[in-house]
C-alpha cells in the first residue's frame, strides 16, 4: 500500500495533530495575547451573548435547553463519524437499588436530539431552536484547538422538502457567516486592540466549493493539507459534500451516517459529478497560522437518504432506534442544522493561541508546560 494512500486514510477520522513533538512546533514562537486575563473574560461572555442573539435573529430560532446526559437506549447520542473511534462516556445508574436502573451517556453533540426537539418545542417549517450546548469527547487528541470539553451554539430549524437543496444550504450558511463577521466587528468596538495589522479581518462573503473540486485541484494532498492548501487562496471556505467517497475512493472526511444528508445526488445544480447537502466552515487562522474549523452544518437526511446512508456504511441495525424510526415514518421535521465551536470561534476573534485561554477544563501536564514557556495562559 503506497505512502499516499495510507496517508488519506490517516486523514479521514481523527481531529487535531496526534504528536506533541510536532505540537511544539506548531504553536506561535513570539506569541503575546492582546487581551489580560480578565479583558479576555469580559469579551468571551460579551461576544458569546452577540452570537447567540445573532444566530437566533437571522434563522428564526429560540433558545431552549439542551441535555448535558441522555438514554443510551435511545439512540439520540452522537457517533461523531461512523467508524466507531469516537465513543461517549457512558455510565449505569442504579436507581431505587437496581429496580429502575438506567445506563446514561454524556452527549458527544446535541445533533439527534435537536431533531428530535423540533417536534417537541412544535416548530414549523422556517422556525427552530439553538442551544448553549456542552459536551465530552474523551478519545480526541488534545492539541491547541481540540479538548475533550466541548462547547457549541447547536442549532436546528425545520424545513420543507423543496428547501432540501445547495441554494437553501448556502442562503442558510450565508447568514452564519455574517454572524461571524458581525461578531468580529463588535469585539474590536469593545477592545479596540484586537484590531491588529498582523491578523487580517475576515472577508465578508464566503467561498463555497465542494469537496470533489478541491480534490481535483491537489489530487496527491490528504485531507487536512488540502484544506490547508486552499486556505492559502481563500481564507474563509465552506466545504460542501463530505462524506461521500470522493473520485480517490475516500471521503473528504468521515462523516456520521444518521444526521447530515452526504449522499444526495446535487449534479443537477453544480452540472458536476457532485454529492451532499452537508459542510463545514473553515478559515485561516493568522495566529496559528493554521486552518481553523467553526463549524459542521448540513441539511439533514430524510427516509430515503438515511437507508442509503446506513446501507453504505453496514450501520442498517441503527434502524431499531427511536430517532431513526422517527425519521423513517415522517414522526419528525425535515430539518437543517449544525454546531459552531464557541472556543473555537472565541479563540480565533480573540486572537488567541489556544482553546484553553477561553475555555476551562483538563490539559496533560506537557500540554501545559509546552504553552506556558511559550507565554500562552492557559486557563485552570
């Protein structure tokens, strides 16, 4: 099996770098956080609150709450990909002495559930929710933008079965994207200094391109330095189509097979060998010098798609769940929705190093000593 090949399939699943030796060489040499301590927690709950009230503007969604645990029986909890590299912390609750018992997972992402939300909250077609979500994922490598904590704005709006196209996809992406750019404005109004030469202002629109088109441009890069590559062009993408297996037979990256629609056929709009109403965004970070996921959204799957998309991956026993039972008899909204990383999103408006200056939880020891002589607070 050649190098190339095994560097791809290396690629598909796993987030963040996997060596601290790389690690240490990744992150800034001269690095100098332009906020204090106590100005980055001023602006972290200041922008968090101009996001979340954006968001809910612009898509016509309500705040709700949002489980921290669900029922591993109900199938809600999120897989992350569908190799089974990623699973939840999953613990058993005795109850009343063992005569009620019950076993819990901590959600990985509120994905399913959301779903599932709309019909209980009884939105219709154009309404939907977002939540403060927080999550575990324990099997993550834990590098400058990836910690077993995770906190997002996990959103979801109903739809209707004609708004299941590229054009909604990218109407609805475009207002994220303003969003973000908004945000980035209203932190520099708050703390003039974050306005620096050294890192440029995000660009107003976004550029969509679909997975196969960046696949033809660096046919020989893996995954993650195909982004990287098309980052150094346009610094702020949308990503469309990952999941389905690309023309070098792997997909641009693992995706869940029982939540983002990857398989529809979208040749019809792109006159392209095209797949997929799902994407993620991406930018370049000038502080990492880095690219830089905020987001993973898509239309979700109906009926059809979701068989199809259980058949391809050997995932057709996930059928005897609620969700996909629900999904399968019409019991709950078509929907779009997704997750924007709120450390993620904070630590490249805030210009930051790393995830653990805006955000609390557990770092290994080397991670800590590494970012400390490199003048990065981490926070404890």
């Amino acid at each position: 099996m050649s190098t190339l090949i095994l560097d791809k399939k290396a690629d598909l699943a796993g987030p963040g770098i996997g060596d601290y030796a790389e690690l240490e060489k990744i992150l800034p040499k001269h690095y100098k956080s332009l906020l204090t301590p106590k100005e980055t927690q001023k602006a972290i709950f200041e922008v968090k609150r101009f996001i979340a009230d954006r968001l809910c503007e612009e898509l016509n969604l309500m705040m709700v709450e949002v489980p921290l645990i669900v029922d591993a029986e109900s199938g809600v909890n999120d897989m992350l990909d569908r190799d089974g590299s990623r699973s939840p912390v999953q613990f058993h609750i005795a109850n009343d002495r063992e005569r009620h018992p019950m076993d819990a997972q901590v959600v990985q992402a509120a994905t399913k559930w959301k779903r599932m939300a709309l019909r209980q909250f009884a939105c219709t077609a154009g309404e939907g929710i977002c939540t403060d979500m927080r999550a575990v994922r324990k099997d993550y490598f834990l590098d400058h933008d990836h910690s077993a904590y995770v906190d997002q704005w996990d959103w979801e709006r109903a739809i209707t079965a004609k708004q299941r196209n590229l054009a909604f996809l990218k109407e609805v992406v475009g207002k994220i994207w303003k969003v973000v750019v908004m945000a980035e404005r209203y932190a520099q109004d708050l703390f003039p200094k974050l306005k620096d030469p050294r890192y440029p202002d995000l660009p107003e629109e976004l550029t969509f391109l679909h997975a196969e088109e960046i696949l033809d441009m660096f046919p020989d890069l893996p995954r993650k330095q195909r982004e990287t590559a098309i980052l150094q062009k346009y610094p702020a993408i949308f990503i469309i189509g990952i999941g389905w297996p690309l023309a070098d037979g792997f997909p641009h990256e693992m995706r869940a097979a029982d939540y983002d629609d990857w398989v529809t056929n979208t040749h019809v709009e792109t006159g392209r060998a095209t797949h997929g109403l799902n994407g993620d965004i991406l930018v370049w970070n000038p502080v990492t010098e880095r690219r830089h996921e905020l987001s993973s959204m898509g239309i979700r799957v109906n009926a059809e798609s979701l068989k199809k998309q259980l058949e391809m991956s050997g995932q057709q026993d996930f059928l005897k769940f609620p969700y996909h039972q629900a999904i399968v008899n019409g019991d709950i909204p078509l929907s779009i929705g997704g997750g924007i990383g709120q450390s993620r999103t904070l630590m490249l408006l805030l210009r930051k190093a790393h995830l653990g200056e805006v955000s609390v939880t557990v770092w290994p020891k080397i991670l800590k000593s590494m970012c400390a002589k490199k003048h990065i607070f981490v926070l404890e």
